[in-house]
C-alpha cells in the first residue's frame, strides 16, 4: 500500500510538472487578440455558376430531354445572386491598414472587416499579390489596436505558436502548436518559404496572424495540406517579413517588382551530381535559358548549377527563386555557376519579372465574351510557352459555366479560335467580339501532349 501510494504520488507530481512546463497562451490573447480581424466578402455570382455542369445540347439530340429535367424553369431562378464568404486578417497600422491572404479577397465586390468589440467597416482593398497570397486592405478609422511584428529567422523548428483567426465564421478562435519545418517550398509557390506548423488551422483561419510565445506575429495562415477539407496536422504560414516587403510596396507604387533571370530551374539529384562532379548535390541546375533574358545575356548555359547568388549559397533550386525575387530589378550581382567541373563567376543584372496579366471575371457579368463564358485567363510568359514548346496561346487560369460546360479545363492553353492564332489576352477578346451570341466556335486546346477541338457556344 505505501509502495502505491509513492507510485501514485510520482505520477501526480510527473504530471504537475508537465503541466508547469506546458506554455500560457492567455496574456497573448488578451493583449494581441483585439487587433486580429473578421473578413467577410460578398461577391456576384452566376445562376449558370451554380447550376451543374449540363451540356449544351440541340433539341434534336436524344439526349436533350434527359438534361432538360436538371434545368431550372424560365424565370424561376434570379440571373444572379450574392455568395458571401469568410477569412481572418489582422492591424498592422493603427490607422487601418490590415494584411489578409489574397485569396480571401480575390474577386470581391465588397469586403467587410469586423473587429473584436463588434464594429463594422466597409474595406478598400489595396492591393493583392497572387504569387505570394498577400493582400492588403484599408477601412476608414483611428487608434486601433495593432499588431507586433517578429521576426521569422528567429524562429526554431519546436518552438511553440499560436494562430488566431476564424476558422468556420467563429471569430477569435486560439488554436496552439509548434514550428513543424521552415522554408518549405510548395508546389506553384516559387516565391514564399513556408512556415509549416501543427496548429489547427481550419477554412476561414486564411489570413489570420501566426504569433510566437512573445505575442509577435510571425506569419500569414494561408494554407493547409488535407485530403478532407478540414485540418490533418499540417498548415503553411506566410513568413511575416516577406508578407510586410509585399504590402509596403502595394501601399507605395500600388504594385509589385521582383527580380527575373529567365531561366528553367530544377534540383541537382545525387545521380546528377555524380555526373556534374559535385562533391555533394547542391545548387539550382539550369535546364533551360531564355533567348534574351539576363541569364542569357550573362552568358549563363543550360547545365550550369548555380551555387551562389550575390554572395549568398544557393542549397537547392527551391532557394533561387526567392532569392531572385527580393533583389531590385538593375541590380548588377556575381553569380556562382558550376560549369563542366569548374566554378565559374558570372556578373549578371538582374531584370523586372514580366507582369502577370491576368483577367479574372465572373460569369453573368455584363463585362465582354470572356467574362460571359467564364474564363479566367492568362497571358504566357515566354519561359512558359519554351516549356509547353508552343509560339502562342492563353493559359486557362479557370473555367467555370458555359466554358466549364464546353469541357474547357483549368491548365488548358487556348492556341487559336477558328484557326485564328491566339496572341495573348486582349487579342482573344478581339476575335470574340467579332462574333455573336449564339454562335458556336472552334477552339483549338493545348492540354498537356495533345491538342483538341472545342466547340463553344457563345451566350
């Protein structure tokens, strides 16, 4: 009995100190929770957006009266409708400025913030950049409760964070955990180092902060790695510093410059090391150099490996971009290659990265064709069309309605309509408005190997 009751009291005690050890998020929340925000957006959305995806069909063919029963009736559904939805953002100013991801914003007619003691305000959205998922908005007020910005190179894999937000509409939800890896590079995000922690991070936590156990934010929630929709253990932060670069220069010239080589990259491989004669796989390997471009006119070579960029070393090819990307365009720097067994300097001056011009409209939207069909399109860059190998075309950023229905997908490259070559964005909507509604088009698709006809209707 007395051996038990030592037992027991072991484990009360093992137990106790655990708990001691556990953090106390509590002051965190009080002092920093007031500046962690509400976003809600409302935005315009299409009957034919909402409706399945119902082909169009001639009344002659026999299949036209089985997807007539799946059609609303004439008049018996508004054109439009309003579709809300909801994210997080935080005060980084305390006369407004508020730091959100740019997906939560993205094609918002109205965006709404609310603030902890209830109030309401109308948000003008700054700027957003869809490279790094950063955006920033403004709502007319004073004397608000603002954040504390850390610093993220201080950050240590373990260490404890908490994330604020609203995850499910539920505002000012805390959730805890720990720094699972930083600098992660995630596929389509060339331009951010992630942050990837276990806290749980749900829908509507977007662009919410991500603090350290000192209240100092340290990143941007933006996303989570599921299989379900909802939170598996694994959410990707913003790191705060890239975010803050973004917004300062959306707030000061209203867009954003990044340096550009003009070069296809991909990691260096043990196997490709060997070959190289490396002493250990490092470096971005150059597969590609485009005509023109400052690698090409630093007379950089495809096989090249690049170990430094301006002094810094370059440890894969995920680090390049980054690091290419925070350099100003005009900027003369040495560059590091390994050529044919040799290191070689390079002085290379880096250039402004090609615009991303991009239209983005909803159907229903009395806004031209494109809008119409529902397509979201952009123009290719020329480093694009050497790896797709075509000349010409707009990559299909998203199709939805009447594109959707046609069996337009997103990543399809749009090369030409009734055998009229497809220059670019602008030029697509001139060849669309020679034609009338009703009139059904032939559009040659680049989808992945092969290319195909799709006849689309125009409405």
């Amino acid at each position: 009995m007395k051996k038990l009751l030592c037992t027991l009291c072991l484990i009360s005690f093992s137990m106790f100190s655990y708990a001691r050890d556990l953090p106390d998020f509590t002051e965190l929340v009080e002092k920093q929770g007031p500046a962690v925000v509400n976003v809600s957006i409302t935005q315009t959305v299409s009957q034919e957006e909402m409706l399945p995806q119902i082909p169009d069909l001639p009344e002659g063919d026999p299949f036209f009266d089985f997807f007539r029963r799946f059609r609303p009736p004439h008049g018996g559904m508004p054109r439009e409708f309003e579709s809300k939805s909801q994210g997080s953002g935080f005060i980084v100013s305390a006369d407004g400025y508020i730091l959100t991801n740019a997906h939560v914003v993205d094609g918002a007619d109205e965006v709404t913030v609310r603030l902890t003691d209830k109030r309401d305000f109308k948000a003008k959205v700054i700027g957003t950049d869809r490279r790094t998922d950063v955006a920033l908005i403004k709502i007319n007020a004073t004397g608000l409760p603002k954040v504390v910005i850390g610093n993220p190179a201080q950050l240590k894999v373990g260490e404890w964070v908490a994330a604020i937000g609203s995850p499910f509409g539920f505002e000012n939800s805390v959730t805890a955990g720990i720094v699972s890896a930083k600098g992660r590079s995630l596929p389509q995000e060339n331009y951010v180092p992630f942050i990837q922690t276990d806290a749980a991070i749900n829908p509507g936590n977007s662009g919410g902060p991500l603090f350290n156990l000192r209240g100092e934010v340290v990143g941007i929630n933006s996303q989570i790695y599921s299989r379900t929709g909802g939170y598996m253990g694994v959410s990707f932060a913003i790191p705060i510093d890239v975010a803050i670069g973004i917004a300062d220069q959306l707030r000061i010239h209203g867009k954003i410059s990044r340096g550009w080589l003009g070069v296809m990259i991909q990691d260096v491989t043990k196997e490709l090391a060997e070959s190289f004669g490396l002493k250990k796989p490092e470096g971005a390997l150059i597969a590609g150099v485009e005509k023109g471009g400052p690698a090409d006119k630093a007379g950089m070579e495809p096989s090249d490996v690049v170990l430094k960029f301006d002094g810094k070393p370059v440890g894969n090819a995920s680090e390049l971009p980054l690091l290419v990307g925070a350099t100003k365009p005009g900027k003369t720097v040495a560059v590091q290659v390994w050529r044919k067994g040799a290191s070689k300097e390079l002085s290379l001056t880096v250039a402004e990265a090609p615009s991303e011009k991009i239209v983005a409209r909803r159907p229903g939207k009395d806004d031209g064709a494109v809008g119409r069909l529902g397509l979201s399109l952009r123009d290719l860059v020329e480093s694009q069309k050497k790896e797709l190998q075509v000349s010409h075309g707009i990559l299909v950023e998203s199709a939805q309605g009447v594109a959707a229905r046609a069996g337009i997908r997103r990543g399809d490259v749009i090369m030409s309509v009734l055998n009229k070559d497809v220059k670019n964005v602008e030029h697509f909507e001139q060849i669309l408005s020679g034609y009338k509604a009703g009139q059904t088009l032939a559009l040659l698709v680049r989808r992945g190997d092969h290319a195909l006809f799709i006849p689309l209707r125009l409405k």
